[in-house]
C-alpha cells in the first residue's frame, strides 16, 4: 500500500495603493504556515512578508512598511499582495 500525501493551502489576492505602511489582514479559519509577499503590476515581488510563518487560527494582521527588499521606498502605484496559508500536511497507507 502506498502513502497518500495531502497538502490543502488557501491562496488570497488583494490588490492596494502603495502607502507609507500597510497592516494586510488576514484570518485563519485553522492554524497553518503562512506566506506572504507584495507584487508591483507586472508581477514582480517587491517584498516578502513572511515565510511558513505558524500561526494559530483566528485574526492577524501584517504589516509592510511601504519599502522593497533592499529597504528603498517603493514608488506610488497599485501592488497587489499574496497570502498562502498551508493548513495541513498529512500522510495516510491504505
């Protein structure tokens, strides 16, 4: 018999105006890793957030100081943060 892996994740697209700071809200129906990053217009990730970051369920909030990777400020314009929360990992022999 083999092993099944399950692996559910919840992806979240929120578009918003570059401000000076930002707190990006997010609930967690259930506790899971949580990985989030801002994308200018075209696609490019301008900032990572967090990384298989655990969290419990419930709400939490983000923060982005409006800066890009290497600490510049980022120019006004639309971005677009993604949010994926990695709820389980289970393995299963049937």
């Amino acid at each position: 018999m083999k092993p099944t892996l399950t692996l559910l994740a919840t992806l979240l697209l929120t578009t918003l105006v570059a401000l000076r700071a930002a707190d990006i809200p997010i609930t967690l129906d259930k506790p899971g890793n949580v990985s989030a990053a801002i994308y200018d217009v075209q696609g490019r990730m301008v900032r990572e957030l967090a990384r298989a970051q655990p969290m419990p369920g419930g709400k939490h909030s983000l923060a982005w100081d409006g800066l890009d990777m290497d600490g510049k400020a980022v120019p006004a314009g639309k971005y677009e943060w993604r949010t994926l929360q990695t709820r389980a990992c289970a393995a299963s022999i049937s």
